[in-house]
C-alpha cells in the first residue's frame, strides 16, 4: 500500500518539522553510522569470559560440563539421557564441527533438522558469551533452527575460543567470518520456561526443557 | 557554624502550605522554631495561599501561573523560601520554571526562587548543616517518605537523621516506606475507593512496625492516613515530623482531640 | 481492540472487590518488583545504561523516517516484504490478506502487543482462520475470552485455581480428562495441548520488540520458545510492529536489551532472544518461505515531536505497571485497551481519543515510582499532567470538580477573601468536631469520610495565630 507508506513518512517528517530532504551532511553521518556500528557501554565483569560464562548459565538452570577433547563426549551425551530417563536417540546437527565425534554405537543417531516427536539434539554454537551465558546459534544448511526447539533435551557442544566477553562482541565476528545475518540468530540462555502461573517460574513451556552446553577445551 | 549577627542571619520566607495553615497551625510554628534556633531569621508573608498544585495537577495552567506569580512575587525577596511540606515545595521548585518556559521575566524568577527554595527538614541539615536538635520525644516511631519529597527532592536521609537526635526516640522502618499512601491530592476524592485501598495497605504497613507513632514530613499524606488510622480505631500518633523535631508535640496528635470518642 | 476506558472507574471498584484477582494481583509486590531491584543492583553500570538507551531512542527517533526507509531496504534485501499501515483498520486488512494469498487455515501467534491493538485475532477468525495464542498468558485468557491485563505477563490476574478449571474445561478435547492442579503439569499439559498447533500452522504472527535498521531484523525477546515455535516452523512469518520500535543497529539492540529483561522481570537476559531477518535462505532445512512486517502507525507519527514525544521511548518491559500502585490495587482491565497501567494511560488517550479515556490520567496520584523505575527515563507522571491539561483545555472536565477548582482557584487569587472564608471554616469544622479533634461525616466530603475520618483543624489558622502572636508580641 504506496499510499500508506508516503503518508506514514510525510506525517514523521511533518511532525519532525522538516521540510526537505535531509541535507547531504546529515544523511551521510547517518549512513555512515549504521556502516560501521559502534558499540555503547558494556558492563564490566571480572572472571574470565569463560568462567563467567559457567556461572551464568548454571545460575539459569544450564547444564555445562567441560571436556578435554571430542572423545569424551559420546560418554557426556550418554550420561545425560540415561540421568534424565531418555531414549539413546539423537537428531545430531549435520555440521561439520560435530564430525569428529565418535558416538557409542549405542546411539541411534540422524543428521537432519529436527520434527516433533523428536527427543534429544545435539547441536554446535557459533559462539558463547561470557556477559551473560548465553549461546548464539545462528541457522544455516548445517544448524536447521528446529533443533533449537523443537526436541525436549537441547544439548549444545561449544568451542571454548568461541566465547566471547560480550554479546557486541558477537556481532563483531558475526560481521567478520559470515558478513549478512542468517534468517536466525538465536540467544539461548538456559531451558525454556515461564511464569505465567501465579509468577511461579516453571521450566519445560514450548522449548527444550534442559539445556546441556559441552565445553571444548581443545578448541 | 555558627551565626550570630543579625546582619548575617539567613532571611527565611516561610512558605506555610494551605494544608498547615488551615489544618494544624503546630507545624509552621513548629517550622520557625527550628529555623529561628539554627539561627534564621523568618518571616511570614501574610498574603500567601497556596502554590497553585491543585490547579496544576488538574491541568488548569492559567490559574497555575496566577497562583505561582503571586508566589514568586511574595517570597523572591528572601535568601531562602522554606515550606514544611515536599509536595509544595516539589512545585515551586522543579514545576514553576516549567510553567514559564517561552515567558522571560517570569523564567528567570522563576528559576532563581528555585533555587533558593527547599523543604524544611533538608534545609535544616543540607544548607545549614544542622546535625542535631536538643528535643525530646519517648517512644517508637516509623517515617513515611511522601512521593513528591522523595522523588522530586531526593528527601529521604534527611528527616531520619534529624530524628536520630531526638532523645527518647527510636524509629522503626516500615515496610514500603516509599509507597505511596493515596492521597494524591484531588485523586483521593475522585477515586476514593483504590485510595481507601491505597491508605489501607499503607496502614497496615505502619501497624506492622507496632511502632506508636507516625511522622511524615507532608500534611496531606499526613491528614490522609491519620484518616484511616482514627477511623480503624488504631491508637498510633501522627505528627508532623518538624513538631517532634522542635518539641512541640504538647498537643493532641493529628486527629486526635482533647475528649475521648 | 475496543476501548472500555471510559468506564475504568466501575471496572476498578468491581476489581477491588475481586478476591481472586486480588489474590493474583498481591504477588505482583514480591514477584516482578523485587526481582527487579535485585538485578538492578547487581548491575552498576544500570543507572548509566538509562541514559545511553534514552539517547539511542532519541536519535533513532529525530531520524525516524530515515532509519525506517534502511530497515525497509534491508528487509527487502533479504528477501522479505514491509507494508505500512496508518491505521489499525489497514494493518488488520494486510494481516488478513497476506494468510488469504498463503491460503491459510491456522495461524500461530507469539505474543504481540500490537496485535491486540489492531484486533487481529477477531479480524482472521472472521475471514474464517483459526488463531492459536501460544504465549501461555495468552494462551490462556485465549481460552477464557478475555483480554490481556499485562503487558508481559497477560494473565497474570488469573489464580492457578482458575487455569486449573479453563484447562479441565477446554482441554478435554485434546484427550485431556483429568484436572492438573500442579504449575509443573499446568505448563506440561501446555505444552503438549500447544504442540500440536506449532505443527500445524500455516502462518506464524509475532511482535518485535526491536527492529535493526542496520539489517531489516525483527527481534523478540521471550522465555518460553512459543515465539521461535512460530516464527519457524510455518511456511509464512509475519512480524506485527509499531514503528517507533526501530533501532539503528545490533550493537544499539545489544544495549537497550540489557536494560529490557532487568526492567521486566529480573533476569539478566531472557531465555530465548530471536533476531529474525527474511524468509528461509535457499539451502536451509527449516524455516519460513515468506517473512513479512507489518508496520503500524496508529498515531506514533502524531506524537513525534509533540509534548508526548518521549512516550515514543518505550520499550514495552512493564515495570512502571509493576511499581504502580494503582495498578497493584486494580489490576490491568480495568484500563478497558490493550495498554495498562501508567503507560497504557499515557498511551490510550493519545490512540483512542483523549474524550474516550477520561479516567486513565486522572487515575494517579502523581507519585513518580513509574519514573523511577523506567528504564527510558520516560516522565510518565509529566505526560499524564499534560493530558490532563488537554481535557481542561478542551473544557473535558465534569462540571464539579471544575466548579470546585475554580471556586478554590477564586479565593486563592484573593487572599484577604481566602483569609476570611477560611478564618470562618476553620472554626466551623473545629466547633463541628467539638473536641474530639476529627469528623466522621461532612456534607460535600463524603468522598473522604467514607474511608477516613476528616482530621479537625484547631479554631484559627496559621496566619491568624501568627498576626496574633506577633501583635502580642511586638515585633
């Protein structure tokens, strides 16, 4: 609707009291401003990144368990489905940063994106942040977004370079080693949950109801 | 600090309030009493009225500006415009120099009187450092922080550590101290059953303290909730916290008569 | 949605008598507020945030049209659709004509304030679609046909006894028989009963939160995962927005957001913070065929520049709600629109009509914890003053009140008169009181006697005893 859309901005421009177009100047400043975004205040914090990003995922009710290298992880995995009663069934992330996983052969295992009846996936992160425990996952032909929420048990192997101070820093290396967004960029800080009952804070609502982060050390 | 020639002593224009002036003539004799011992020398401009809030807070700005003209006029001669009450004092303060936004003269007067115009308790220990005062009082009491004192003046410390040295006195925090009570001016008639729930919460709180009285630097906060506590039949004390502060509390407390029900 | 705000002074006394909600609404002092305070403090750097975020709105607004023209390019650069709507009645017909062209059944929605505003769900339930609400709140007043009291929290006025009974009563259909009275299988049943829905939409509605300039993203902030549920898994995504809701770029999001979950509820950051951008690029294995927003104007472009102009700031956390003690004491319907509390105060005059809402900024006693407490630095109580302004000036107020003022206004303008109305009054009231030093009833004050005795003045004014005193004396 053209008509809409002229109206809309007419009105902004009516009410910002400007006549004209903005002045060279102006428009090139801002311009210049969303083509090179600038960070603002970030709070400080004193721990490691890393170390920050422990406790702030667990004060969340995140599972992290760190490992020494892609051995150890099928084990991790495992523990994890027989702790919580689960089927040794995975949907597994086709990303190449999982290939050097040796998983038991215990496991049943797909590489695909995930449906609904699906249990548990496990996925990799494209980072950790350290200000607030968070992962970013962001969606791609390697990371199908559905495994982020459509299973019960999410659990996430994160390479501990990956973690980085602040979420600004995030769009730094976003910017850098992919350019333009994905259709998805995903914070994810902990198992799903909500409040809405009598502000009683409940996990397990629509998402994931666990959420294990395995921290690669070796990388 | 000390001051002691008369040529030097702060001129005060006491700014009374309608609500004391009508309601409870203690406090602003409460309030020269103390100016005058911190060494002030106060005047009374007889032809005050009132700061023109209930025309503002009703969005009837002509009238505001009449009212607030009259103010400036009367007190921009003094060093020092002081009122026992946060709300007016809110106004003059940080709504006159609003009021007159496109019309110099009158934003600069404005502006300078508030400047120099403060809420009695925090001018007591903000300006002329008072720390303490020799009066007595027995018993436990709680403090409610009115909105306008606490929000618009930063009007928090200063009351307590006045009452801190008062002998005899021991004050207890209720809880939601900084809530507030309901009265809201021209909103407790208006909308008088969410303030009965209002000053009802706000008297529990002040029961729960088991405290015997309650102080507030504010007469319509003050009015309001000595209101509800009389009426629930509650044996607490109000006065106004510059009464306790200068020893005037020989009289019966707000809402209190001198014969029984 | 239909404005009711004319009536919220009934509709706050009804609440007041409502034990459930009462119930309901008495968490709200030790759930949400303290959660607050707790983040607050744990953050040094809050108080300063506030500023910056205030800037950033600041400067995206006095460029609004710039900064929404980038996001509109962007958007478009990836591959998704923008459309403008001036008003409520156009965003509705968009809405319902993009499912048509989807030929669309079931619609999923995540929780979008602006969807309420605009009626949407009525509007594709009569162009016969089905809508899901999957935000639990919404979900739930969906099922008891009511509309949302939160803005965050929008059913937060129901008990757990009353989710109890709307599930036993609607949920029988799924195969569900039996009453869960527990929050654990309350959320559970939710989500099972909801999953199915996910699955089976066509076309998934959410709000943002924030829209990036910089790249044409749409960002929601939730907890539960219904709102990344909806914005994946059906073939088409549409985002529903005002247009004040654009940000210049991620690293301005980055710290609106951290003001946004601490202001709300306390967390550091919410569970799941989603920035979506275009449809499903071609080699993904999920995700939507077509994204579109929707943006909504609805009087935003009238208040840019205006006196209410810094209302534009608002980032839709509800902790002025939270802090209100109106609220606290009313709860959200009795606000009668979409928007409760001191915002929606604010809000609802300026969208719906000043003569519609009378009440809402009147409803306040002015005491400023809205202020305090926003994290835009927002002056809630200043904007609600100048509305009230607008319905003097416009001679909105009832005939009473505006007698009285101007009586009260009358005699303060004369101070001789004032002085010898008042010397008489005063003892009139202190002779009426006889001693007792309070009344139980005043003509014309029954407002306040009905809860409070009338402390009674002493017999003479200040002034009087003051003239009096300083005859006697002299000086």
């Amino acid at each position: 609707m053209t008509g809409s859309r002229e109206q809309v901005l007419a009105n902004i421009r009516r009410s910002l009291r400007r006549a004209g177009p903005l002045a060279d100047s102006v428009r090139a400043g801002l311009e210049a401003r969303l083509a090179s975004p600038q960070a603002n205040l970030k709070p400080h914090y004193e721990a490691d990144p890393d170390a920050h990003f422990e406790i702030r995922l667990r004060a969340v009710s995140g599972i992290v368990t760190r490992v020494q290298g892609p051995g150890e992880i099928s084990g991790v995995v495992e523990a994890h489905v027989q702790a919580f009663g689960l089927p040794l069934e995975l949907v597994l992330a086709p990303d190449p940063d999982l290939d050097d996983i040796a998983w038991s052969n215990r496991f049943k295992v797909e590489r695909r994106a995930a449906v609904g009846s699906d249990q548990t996936s496990v996925t990799s992160a494209f980072a950790g942040v350290g200000e607030t425990g968070s992962l970013v996952l962001l969606s791609s032909p390697r990371s199908p977004t559905t495994l982020n929420f459509l299973p019960e048990d999410h659990l996430i192997v994160l390479a501990r370079s990956r973690i980085v101070p602040h979420i600004e820093d995030v769009w730094t290396r976003l910017r850098a080693e992919i350019g333009a967004l994905p259709r998805t960029v995903n914070f994810i800080t902990g198992p799903s949950k909500t409040g809405d009952v009598e502000q009683v804070i409940q996990e397990g609502a629509h998402g994931p109801r666990r959420l294990h982060v395995i921290l690669r050390e070796d990388r | 600090m000390s001051i002691t020639s008369p040529s030097t002593r702060p001129r005060v224009g006491l700014f009374v309030t309608c609500l004391v002036d009508l309601f409870r003539p203690n406090v602003g004799f409460a309030a020269v009493k103390l100016l005058q011992d911190a060494g002030c020398q106060v005047e009374v401009p007889p032809l005050q009225v009132c700061c023109g809030q209930p025309a503002y807070n009703s969005g009837d700005g002509a009238d505001t500006r009449v009212l607030a003209r009259r103010v400036i006029e009367a007190f921009e001669g003094y060093d020092y415009l002081v009122a026992p009450s946060g709300s007016c004092v809110g106004m003059i303060k940080e709504h006159y120099p609003r009021l007159f936004a496109t019309s110099a003269p009158w934003q600069g007067r404005a502006d300078a009187l508030s400047r120099k115009s403060f809420e009695l308790m925090s001018f007591l220990t903000d300006v002329l450092h008072v720390t303490g005062v020799s009066a007595r009082y027995a018993g436990t009491a709680t403090y409610h922080d009115s909105c306008s004192g606490l929000r618009e003046l930063g009007v928090r410390d200063q009351p307590r550590a006045l009452l801190a040295s008062v002998e005899g006195l021991s004050v207890t925090e209720m809880r939601d101290a900084n809530v507030c009570c309901g009265f809201g001016g021209s909103f407790c008639v208006k909308f008088p059953r969410i303030s009965q729930r209002m000053v009802s919460d706000k008297v529990r709180s002040i029961s729960d303290t088991g405290a015997a009285t309650l102080l507030g630097g504010d007469m319509g906060c003050l009015l309001n909730m000595a209101g509800r506590l009389k009426r629930a039949g509650s044996p607490v004390k109000v006065y106004h916290a510059a009464e306790v502060l200068a020893g005037l509390t020989q009289l019966p407390g707000i809402g209190d008569g001198t014969k029984a029900d | 949605m239909q404005s009711n705000a004319h009536d919220f002074k009934r509709r706050a006394d009804v609440a007041l008598e409502d034990m459930e909600l009462q119930k309901a609404l008495g968490l709200l002092k030790t759930g949400f507020t303290l959660k607050r305070a707790d983040a607050v403090a744990a953050l040094p750097e809050f108080q300063a945030l506030r500023g910056v975020g205030r800037e950033i709105k600041e400067h995206t607004l006095a460029h609004l049209d710039f900064y929404l023209e980038a996001f509109e390019r962007n958007v478009r650069a990836s591959g998704g659709h923008v459309h403008w709507a001036s008003s409520v009645e156009e965003a509705r017909a968009i809405v319902v004509q993009i499912c048509r062209d989807a030929g669309a059944k079931r619609v999923t929605k995540g929780k979008s304030m602006v969807g309420e505003e605009i009626g949407v769900n009525e509007a594709l339930e009569a162009a016969g679609v089905d809508v899901l609400e999957t935000d639990l709140g919404e979900y739930i007043i969906q099922l008891a046909n009511e509309p949302p009291s939160h803005i965050i929290a929008p059913a937060i006025h129901k008990t757990k006894a009353q989710i109890t009974e709307l599930f036993y009563k609607h949920h029988a259909k799924h195969g569900k028989t039996a009453r869960v009275t527990e929050v654990a299988a309350i959320v559970n049943e939710a989500r099972e009963v909801l999953r199915e829905g996910f699955l089976a939409a066509d076309v998934g509605i959410t709000g943002a939160n924030f829209l990036v300039a910089e790249n044409g993203a749409a960002v929601i902030v939730t907890n539960e995962g219904n709102g990344d549920l909806t914005n994946t898994l059906p073939r088409v995504h549409i985002v529903t927005a005002g247009i004040e809701k654009v940000v210049p770029t991620l690293e301005d999001v980055s710290t609106i957001l951290r003001l946004l979950a601490r202001s709300a509820t306390g967390q550091q950051m919410s569970v799941y913070t989603t920035f979506s951008s275009g449809p499903k690029r071609r080699e993904d294995l999920d995700g939507p065929d077509a994204f579109h927003v929707v943006l909504l104007d609805n009087g935003r472009s009238e208040m840019l520049g205006n006196e209410f102009h810094e209302m534009l700031r608002c980032i839709r956390c509800s902790a002025c709600m939270n802090h209100c003690p109106v609220y606290g004491a009313v709860g959200g319907h009795a606000y009668g629109w979409v928007y409760p509390g001191p915002m929606g105060a604010v809000l609802t005059p300026l969208m719906v009509g000043i003569e519609k809402t009378m009440p809402l900024p009147n409803a306040c006693t002015l005491n400023g914890r809205c202020q305090e407490v926003c994290p835009m630095q927002i002056p809630l109580p200043a904007m609600l003053r100048r509305l009230r302004e607008r319905e003097f000036d416009e001679g909105l107020m009832p005939w009473l009140p505006r007698a009285g003022l101007a009586a009260w206004a009358f005699l303060a303008r004369r101070p001789r008169l004032y002085r010898a109305v008042t010397g008489f009054g005063v003892k009139a009231l202190a002779w009426l009181a006889r001693g007792k030093g309070r009344l139980r009833h005043l003509p014309l004050a029954g407002a306040w006697t009905a809860a409070r005795d009338l402390p009674a003045p002493a017999g003479e004014t200040f002034q009087q005893a003051w003239q009096r005193r300083q005859r006697g004396s002299g000086s």
